[in-house]
C-alpha cells in the first residue's frame, strides 16, 4: 500500500515539474506569472512589464534647445525607464509638429522596441518654422493618441510627454480639440504629460489644464531644456566599445527579413558617425541592461539565437543565413559564432564595469553642482517614477539616469 502511495506521489511531482519547466527554463518565477496590481483594480496584468513611450515634441524653429537635449538625453531616459526593479520591455515612439503652412503639421515615428531607428529619425528634425504663436497641439496629441500602436494591455504603463513653447490653435474648426483626446487617452488607459519650454504665460494655462485632464504631471523648464549634460573621461571608451558590440550581431531570414535588419544596421551606423560620444556611451548604458537587449540585437540575431540554443544552425536554410557565412562549413559556421558570442560577453563586461564607473563620476559632478532638482532629468524620472510605480513598477531613489 505504502508503495502505491509513493509511486502516485512520485507521478504526480514528474508530472508537475513537466508543466512548469518551461517557466523555471525561462528564468521566470512561478510567483510573478500573474501580477496582481491593486492599483488596477485588481486586473491582472503580464509577468513581464511594459513601459510604451511617446514624445510629442514641438519642432519649430524656437525649441532648437530642447531639440538638442532631447537628442543628448533620449538614452538616459532609456536607461532610467530601464532601471526598474522589473527591467522591463520598453517601446518609444515620437510624433513631430509643427502648424499648418509650414514643411509638415505633423511626422508620427511609431512605437518600437528598435529605439536605434527611432533615434536615427529624430536625429533628422531641426528646428524650423513656427514663429506665429499658436501651433498644431490639437493635431500632434490627436496623433499620439489615436494613430500609435498602443497595447491594448492595461498592465502597461502608457505615457505621452508633450513638449512645447507654443499653446494650441483652438480656432481650427475641423480639429478635434484636446479636452476630447484627452478623454479618449484616459479611456485608454493613456498618461499624458505636459512640459513647458519657455515662460508663455497662455502657454502655462493651457499646458497645465492638459495635464490635469490628462492624468498627468506639468513641469517647466527652459527654452535650452535644463538637461545636464555632463562628459565623462569613459564616454569615449564605452562609445568604441559600443561599436564592438554591435559589430558581432549577424541576422539570418527571408530576404524581406534581411532588408529590414538592414535598416537597422544602417540606423546604428548613422548614430555612431553623428551622435557625441557621451550619448554613444549612453545608449551603451542603456543597451547593456536586460531592457535594452530587444534594441541591441532586433529580430533573427544569428549569434544570440544559436549561442542561447533556441536556434540550431543546421536548421537554418542555406539561403537565409548571413552572406559572411554562407559558404563555410557548418562546423566552421560554428566556430565564428561561438567566437562572437565570446567576444561579445567580454564587451558587454567591459561596458557595464565603465558604466559603473561613469555612473559615479556624474553622481559626484551633479551633487557638487547641486542642479539636480530643477533638471529635466530630475522631474522626467520623478515623474516616471510616480506613474510607473501605479502599475507595479519599482525603482530605487536614486537610479535616475544622466
């Protein structure tokens, strides 16, 4: 009888480690696979957290300042969204305006997690036109709102950062204006923000009536942005390092596969030719961090996949693989692989020891300074923070990034 018992228990812990080795294979505990989020009313959201971003930035001629800091300091905003407890999966969008009569209204980049090719766009806008007061807020948040892939998942912490100088036309009759988007935002479960450039009185009114319906924080800064901005003596380092990296990825796929992956191929090189060396550090920063993975490597990376061993490389079509390969042997395939993936797990060390280092050093430089409090980094990351924590996201007080 007592044998009996023993096979039946021993059946049925076989069978239970069975069902759930996909999930203690994957690294996930079984305790976080359903996210009970009081803050939600009780809904049940994903394992993995999710932060989908959206920057609505005024691109006429007088926020050439702030177009520049966003540009410097895009990555450190990356890496503070990253430095939750969770690391979670984070998307970043952007949509561009500026009013009627000038080069366009508006450009809408969508949300992705390739933040390479999201930041090669922006990189193209310069501050142009403009300078006839009210702009095409209304048509720039309608677009955030309603023409960005946004998950339907109320788990995910959705967010808008409106940045301008300008308030918005209200005598557009054919536009729908922002007191109606905002209620759609909201019914999408949507945060929108608000950030002032500049000292426009009218602008203020209005900016701080979004944010409230919005759900939303307002904050002013100046017409420069009030980033800090601050080179390290790692910067460069980390920034050739970076390049390394990105130097091992190899993708494999169909041939509309290939094109893609180019394209993203062709986004890093634009950012290492262009881009400072501190923000180059930076995105080395981000990309080193579980949440920056998806960005670093992208879709159909041939060395992560087969080094992790989702991927085997006798499986992949000769047709599909990288031309750099294509005519080895198999067991020479292998080799060069596995010489990558080494080399990349040495790089990737290397870049999180500077960026240790490069953390402290800035901590230091901006206590000394003591211009934390008013930066737009500051008030970016206290406000993410806030947001974030209401849909389970959890960060240390002092992991803001610069």
């Amino acid at each position: 009888m007592k044998n009996r018992i023993f096979a039946i228990m021993l059946f049925t812990v076989t069978t239970m480690s069975v069902a759930f080795y996909p999930f203690k294979h994957e690294g996930f505990a079984l305790a976080n696979i359903f996210n009970h989020q009081a803050a939600n009313g009780g809904i049940i959201v994903n394992e993995k957290n999710k932060i989908e971003v959206v920057f609505v930035l005024d691109t006429t001629g007088s926020m050439s300042g702030l177009i520049a800091a966003a540009k410097e300091k895009i990555w450190s905003i990356a890496s503070t969204m990253a430095s939750a407890q969770s690391s979670p999966e984070i998307k970043m969008g952007l949509v561009a305006y500026r009013d009627r009569g000038d080069a366009y209204v508006t450009k809408v980049v969508n949300l992705s997690h390739d933040l390479d090719s999201m930041y090669s766009k922006l990189m193209d806008f310069k501050a142009m036109g403009g300078g006839d007061g009210p702009e095409s807020v209304n048509k720039a948040l309608s677009d955030a709102v309603s023409k960005i892939s946004w998950s339907k998942d109320k788990g995910v912490y959705k967010v808008v950062f409106l940045i301008g100088d300008a308030p918005p036309h209200m005598d557009y009759q054919d536009e729908v204006k922002y007191p109606e988007i905002l209620k759609m935002a909201h019914k999408n479960g949507i945060v929108v923000n608000a950030i002032q450039s500049g000292n426009n009185h009218v602008t203020r009114s209005q900016w701080m009536h979004m944010a409230s319906l919005g759900q939303g924080e307002y904050f002013k800064v100046g017409q420069s942005g009030d980033a800090i901005a601050i080179s390290t003596p790692y910067d460069r380092k980390m920034s050739v390092l970076s390049r390394k990296l990105d130097d091992t990825r190899m993708y494999y796929g169909t041939k509309a596969e290939k094109q893609k992956q180019q394209k993203k191929v062709n986004a890093t090189r634009k950012l290492h030719a262009t881009a400072s060396s501190a923000t180059r550090a930076r995105r080395a920063e981000f990309n080193v961090q579980k949440s920056g993975k998806l960005n670093r490597l992208g879709d159909n990376e041939l060395v992560d996949d087969v080094a992790s061993g989702r991927v085997s490389i006798e499986s992949i079509e000769k047709d599909k693989l990288p031309a750099a390969i294509v005519a080895m042997p198999k067991a020479q395939q292998l080799q060069v692989i596995q010489k990558k993936a080494k080399l990349r797990q040495d790089l990737i060390g290397k870049i999180k020891e500077l960026g240790e280092k490069r953390k402290q050093y800035i901590k230091t430089k901006v206590k000394k300074s003591g211009v934390a409090e008013e930066s737009l980094d500051e008030k970016l990351y206290k406000t993410i923070r806030k947001q974030a924590g209401k849909k389970g996201l959890e960060y240390k007080s002092d992991s803001a990034a610069y």
